[in-house]
C-alpha cells in the first residue's frame, strides 16, 4: 500500500476519500467535527504540494435520493474556517457542471463534491458511476478508514480506475496502529470486548482467541455466556440461541491457553431507565424481574488487577450503559485503568470512543480509531476492501 509521501502531486488533480459523515443539528450546525479535523494533515499536506483537491464523502444514509437535509454544503463552510481557505462545493459529486469546476481548478485550491450517497450507485458499487468519479482524478487517495470495510464505488472501483492510488495519513495511522497492536504486539497482549450483542461480536470474539493472552468480557454481552454457564441473570439482556456458541467459545479459550474474565458483580436496576432503583449484586444473586446493567465494584477490581502488567490492550464496547450516570461507573474505572497503564492501548468503536471522552482519558489512550465497523472487521481478522483496492 503506498503512502501519499511516495507520490507526485503538484498540479496533479487529487481525489481524496474522506469521511465527513459528521453529526449535526437542527440548524445545520456541526455538533462534533473531529472527523474533519482527522483529515487535515492529509488536506494540508496536497495543498503545500500543491496539488488541486478535491474532496469527496458520503453524508448520513439519503438512499440515493437527492436529500438536501444530508448536503455537505455546512461541511464545506465550516472545512473552510479550518483551512483558512475557501472550499467551494460541486453541485453534484458526478456530471457536465462538476467536471467543469474540476477542470477550473488552480493548484492548493479545494473543491468539495455533494454527497455521494445521493446516487444509489455509490453503495451498489456500480462501475459506470465509479469511472465517472475516477474521470476527475490523476491521483486517489484514501483517507477515510471509517468507510474502507465498505466496498462502494468511491471506495473500492474508484482505485483501480486510477492510474496511482495511495493511503492518506489518517488511514495509514489507523492501519499501522492496528498492526502494532495485533500482528506484532508487545505481550501480554489484553483484549476487552463489551457492548449488547454477542452477536455482533461473534467474529472477532473467535478471531481474538487466536491472538490474545487474555480477554476480558463485560457489557450485555457478558450476560450470555454467565447464563451458559448456569448462572441466573435475571431479566437481563442474552441471546439465549447463542448459549451453547458462548460455552464453546470458553472451551475455545480454554484450549488455547486464554485467559477469560467475567464479571462477578453487576449493578442491578428495576427497569432500564435513569431513575430506576439500583442495588450492587453479585453475578449469582440478580433479582428475578431485574436487570444487569454495568459491572461492579468488585469486578472492576478485578479487571484492573487484570490489566496490571499487560503491555498492549484493544477495547472495543463498554461495561455497560453508561450513556446513564447511574450504569457509567464501571465503564468510566475501565477508561481510567487503561489511560494509567503503561500498555499501547487502541480503542475502536463509536461507544468506546464516547465513553473515553466522557472520561476525560482521551489524551492518555494511545489511539482511538476513527471506524467503528471497519475497527471489528480488522478485529475479526478480514481485509478492508478499501485498502486492498490500494494494491
């Protein structure tokens, strides 16, 4: 895969893949723009090279219908206020009117194409529309890991249409990080999987026995492989048709020489809501009619003594809903463990990364992926179409 430094690009016109698939509210005000701001090094680095940029993203899913409430024109306003340049935006990201802007274009200027997602054949991959895209590029670059486990037209046709294609700063970081971690970690290597589902989880859960020396299970999730082993959960969250997979994932772990923990407390709640009654149990003494909804004391003891002397940690999930205050507690000792251990900590997935900032830890956690799926497909072991269309 090659890195963008190993390309020419003054004068050349670049089409770089970005994620600015960012949250915003009501007023078209951008509420979190850290994606943005992920992508400015690569953004930075083509304009002192002088090459003609031009960006192009997907925003919130308008199912190939041309849906103004999901334009990237806030995007573009607010990327130009970063930049400290103008960016204008393409009135499409494909057509007569856009090639002409591209055509127009100076070097270290940018031009923002629309959504892609405006047309249906972004997500079907569809070829015509990947070499429409590809006729406004010299160079590719990919520089959105978030969208790379996706094989659409703009991330994987785009590419191989291209006559050079490399990787952008953000997601050459998040490849090498990921291979630091997992291919050539420093042991004892410590994953943490939490969440709701097992399974969602299920192919990285099988794929990490493979390659940890410990793992740590919390979150919702935890409660189906408690229940698989006859302990009662009350009306927790389980799978209950994933029961015997859980035994035979702790068999896995067993054979493997693995080591598994659990949780061995829980806070219990009533019901699922912030002002619930809530009461510290142990795993074995869940209520009947009541619910585990975060781990506790005793088990984030546990899991810190755990981490004591690992030197590299994954996590991806919480503990629990901690989106609650009441059911936060345990997440938030789990974010605070990682930050003060002396391990390379990676952190992927859109919970984890919320829990972490709500933490306050994020300047204390070696790296905090960008890609919720694309992070769990490197996790279950599988290439990420965007990178492979890299060659």
């Amino acid at each position: 895969m090659k890195e963008i430094r190993d390309l020419e690009l003054a004068g050349k016109r670049i089409l770089v893949r970005v994620d600015f698939n960012v949250p915003m509210d009501e007023q078209e005000g951008i509420t979190d723009d850290i994606r943005i701001r992920m992508a400015l090094p690569t953004i930075q680095y083509i304009l002192d090279q002088k090459g003609k940029l031009i960006l192009c993203s997907h925003m919130g899913r308008p199912k190939g219908q041309r849906v103004m409430a999901f334009s990237l024109a806030p995007v573009a306003v607010h990327l130009s206020t970063l930049i400290g340049q103008e960016v204008r935006l393409a009135p499409d990201c494909i057509g007569e009117d856009t090639e002409a802007m591209v055509a127009s274009m100076q070097p270290a200027e940018v031009l923002l194409l629309e959504n892609l997602r405006f047309h249906k054949e972004e997500t079907d991959n569809d070829p015509v529309f990947a070499e429409n895209l590809a006729r406004l590029a010299d160079v590719y670059v990919n520089d959105a890991f978030a969208a790379s486990h996706r094989a659409h037209a703009s991330v994987a046709g785009v590419p191989r249409l291209v006559k050079e294609s490399c990787a952008g700063f953000l997601l050459q970081t998040e490849m090498d990080f990921f291979h630091k971690a997992m291919s050539e970690p420093v042991r004892p290597l410590m994953a943490i999987i939490g969440g709701a589902k097992v399974s969602s989880k299920l192919g990285a859960l099988q794929n990490m026995l493979d390659k940890v020396d410990r793992m740590i299970i919390g979150g919702a999730m935890a409660n189906t492989f408690l229940k698989s082993q006859g302990v009662p959960v009350g009306a927790s969250k389980t799978e209950d048709d994933l029961l015997d997979t859980a035994r035979q994932l702790i068999q896995a772990a067993k054979e493997k020489g693995v080591k598994l923990y659990f949780p061995v407390d829980f806070v219990a709640a009533d019901r699922f809501a912030p002002d619930a009654v809530v009461k510290n149990v142990t795993a074995q003494d869940i209520p009947e009619g009541w619910m585990a909804l975060d781990i506790g004391p005793a088990s984030t003891i546990c899991f810190q003594e755990a981490l004591a002397d690992v030197r590299t940690i994954v996590w991806n999930g919480p503990m629990g809903a901690f989106e609650m205050d009441a059911f936060a507690r345990g997440t938030m000792a789990m974010c605070q463990a990682i930050a003060s251990s002396h391990a390379l900590s990676v952190v992927g997935g859109g919970d984890s990364n919320a829990a972490v900032k709500k933490s306050g830890e994020a300047r204390n956690i070696s790296y905090m992926s960008t890609g919720g799926g694309a992070f769990l497909q490197l996790m279950e072991g599988k290439s990420l179409p965007g990178v492979d269309a890299l060659g």
